[in-house]
C-alpha cells in the first residue's frame, strides 16, 4: 500500500529519535511490499528559529495532507517560559488543527523492563493499561489572561467534548478488559462534575458491556502507584491526563519506551513517545528510539490499517528487550548501554 508520513523531528533528542522511527518504518516498507512517502518538516524550536514561527503554514499543510504525522518531541531551555514565541502553543494547536482530540497512551510493562521500574516487581506483573487523554479541550484550551496581579487560566468542556471522548473509550475498554476509570475531581471541580454525569450516561447507555467506574484524581494518582494491576482503560481530562501519564510511565521503567496516539474522527493521527525533548541529553546519541519505534508501530496499526506490521514492530522491540538491548535510562546500574543508533539497530535485527 501508499502511506504518506510527515515526520517532524523537533527539538533536542527528538530528531534522534525519529530518524530511529523512520528506519524502521523504511524496513518495514521494504519487507511488506509498501510505499511510504516520508515528508521531514520543521516543526517547534527550530521552526520558530527559521520561520518565526513553531508551526509554519507549510508544516501544517504537509500534516493534513499526510495520513499520519510522527513527532519526536519539542521545546527547550532556548524557548523557556519568558522566550516571546514558545513551541508548546505550536504543538497544541497542531494537535487542534489535526482535531485529534483522543490521546491514546498504552502503558504495558515489557517483562524483559520489571527491574527497571522504580516500582517492586511484584506490583507489576499484569499491569496493562491504557490512558485515553482528552487532548484538545480544558484548560490547555481556555482564555488566558492577566489582570493586574492575577493570572488567570479558564477551564472549559462541553457535552459533546465529553461524549466523543467517552465513546473512544467505551470502544476501547469494550476490546479489553470492560472496564473503564474515569478520572477527575468532581468533590471540587464543575468541569469535572460533568465529566462524571456525562460519561456515566454515555457508558451505561451505549456500552452495555463496559462498566465504569469514578475516582478523584489524586486518589488516581496514588492507585496507580500502589494497584496499578487493577486498571485497564483510564478516561480522563487533558491536564489530568498529562500528569498521570508520567507518573504511570515509571511502572514500564522509563518514560523513553511508551508511545502514543493522538486520533479525530477520520483515520489520520498524530504519533509521539510521551517523552520530552531531553535537553540535557540532546545531541549525545543515547536517547531511548523504542517510545518512538512504537509509536510509528501504532502510526501503522491506526492511520494506515498495516495490523500485523504494527504487530511485527511491537514484537520486535520485546525482543530486542529480552536480548538485552539497552540504552542508558533502562540500563542496570553501572551496565554499558547502548546509543540511540544501536538500540535501533537492535530493533531492526530482531525484526522478522
Ligand atoms: C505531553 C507534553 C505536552 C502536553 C507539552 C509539551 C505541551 O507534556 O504531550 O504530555 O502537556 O500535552
Ligand atoms: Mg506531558
């Protein structure tokens, strides 16, 4: 089949690890029989360096022409918070450009990876859940504004926001396990408590077979720590969302091999690691590619319908994994890691 990828690199590490996601897209290409036409644009810092801009109007149009975009990461210490143009806008409205308002982020425990969890072992063996992030609404989306010494930040959902992001869950729990957590904090918050009656509603109306279930968010965030077995399909807000996907990452050991998938109505998503851009290590080679591997994994599984490809990618960083592959934030104390080129190497050689 014909794929069209637009690939935006970023900032610090997230060129180096791209251009590890496009390898193995490229072996894929080539084994399966598949064209895939790959677009490199700028995008973020280095955007707004050339362009002035972090999301040039070509940069856009190559997005929504693609059927899939994969992304490495943004921002940097040269764009911090006082910088006058600041590439985390750029990625947002990206995000709300492409409409992909469903954030997707898988979060299973590799078993070659059980040792390098801060967490114990014996909390993780079953842990396989999945983060589906509201991405294009709530406060990241809402007025901002100053008014004398007062800041403020407004939070807003609607109805429809909420049912939309419900029934992706509802369809994604109804393939698992059926059972569906939604996160928020309704003993404070209004958006939250229509959150609550909202996809409550949709659940019990549309997915018969899916139960849910209601949990403050910072009760979530200590289950997570202390049951995270007991999860399965974890529905929440965008910020919400945010912050719990990074405490959940440290269950699989590093934040360097998660992905994730951002998707709208139609087929097109946008695919990143849920990884940073790392500047303390930008330029180094040492970064962790898998987060990105799998992320072009699921590039395949949901914009291009390429299943078993995706599948093969999975398999094929678990075993590099299980062989022992590691670069240096999933490497025991003191153990020789591996550079961001040869963990991608690994992977490839472990592809069948
Ligand atoms: C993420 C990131 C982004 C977010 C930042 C870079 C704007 O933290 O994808 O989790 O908060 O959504
Ligand atoms: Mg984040």
């Amino acid at each position: 089949m014909k794929g069209r990828i637009a690939v935006l690199g970023g900032d610090g590490i997230g060129p180096e690890v791209v251009a590890e996601g496009v390898r193995v897209l490229e072996a894929v290409a080539s084994r399966h029989g598949h064209v895939f036409e790959l677009e490199a644009l700028p995008f973020g810092g280095v955007a707004i360096d050339a362009f002035g801009d972090g999301l040039p109007e070509h940069t856009l149009e190559g997005c929504v022409a693609a059927d899939g975009v994969l992304l490495g990461a943004i921002g940097g210490p040269k764009w911090g918070p006082d910088a006058p143009v600041r590439p985390e806008p750029a990625l947002l409205r990206l995000r709300a450009e492409l409409g992909v308002y469903a954030n997707l982020r898988p979060i299973a425990v590799q078993q070659a990876l059980r040792d390098a969890s801060p967490i114990k072992p014996e909390y993780l063996d079953g842990v396989d859940l999945l983060f589906v992030r509201e991405l294009t609404g709530g406060i990241y989306f809402g007025r901002k504004w100053r008014e004398g010494a007062r800041a403020f930040d407004e939070c807003a959902y609607s109805v429809s926001e909420i049912e939309r992001i419900t029934r992706v869950a509802g369809r994604l729990a109804a393939s698992r396990r059926g059972k569906i957590t939604q996160v928020d904090k309704s003993n404070v918050l209004e958006t939250s408590r229509l959150w609550r009656t909202v996809s409550e509603r949709v659940i019990r109306t549309e997915f018969p077979g899916v139960k849910i279930e209601h949990m403050f968010v910072d009760a979530a965030a200590m289950h997570l720590i202390r049951r995270p077995r007991d999860f399965d399909v974890i529905l929440t807000e965008n910020l919400f969302g945010d912050i719990l996907t990074d405490e959940g990452a440290m269950l699989a050991g590093s934040l360097g091999v998660l992905p994730s998938a951002a998707l709208g109505e139609g087929r097109r998503g946008l695919y990143e690691p849920i990884h940073g851009s790392a500047p303390d290590i930008a330029g180094l080679g040492i970064a962790n590619p898998c987060g990105t591997i799998l992320s072009a994994a699921l590039l395949l599984r949901h914009s291009l319908g390429l299943e078993s490809e995706a599948r093969a990618i999975e398999a094929a960083v678990a075993k590099a994994l299980s062989r022992g592959a590691r670069t240096a934030d999933i490497a025991a104390n003191g153990a020789k890691s591996l550079s961001t080129r040869e963990m991608g190497d690994a992977v490839l050689a472990a592809l069948d």
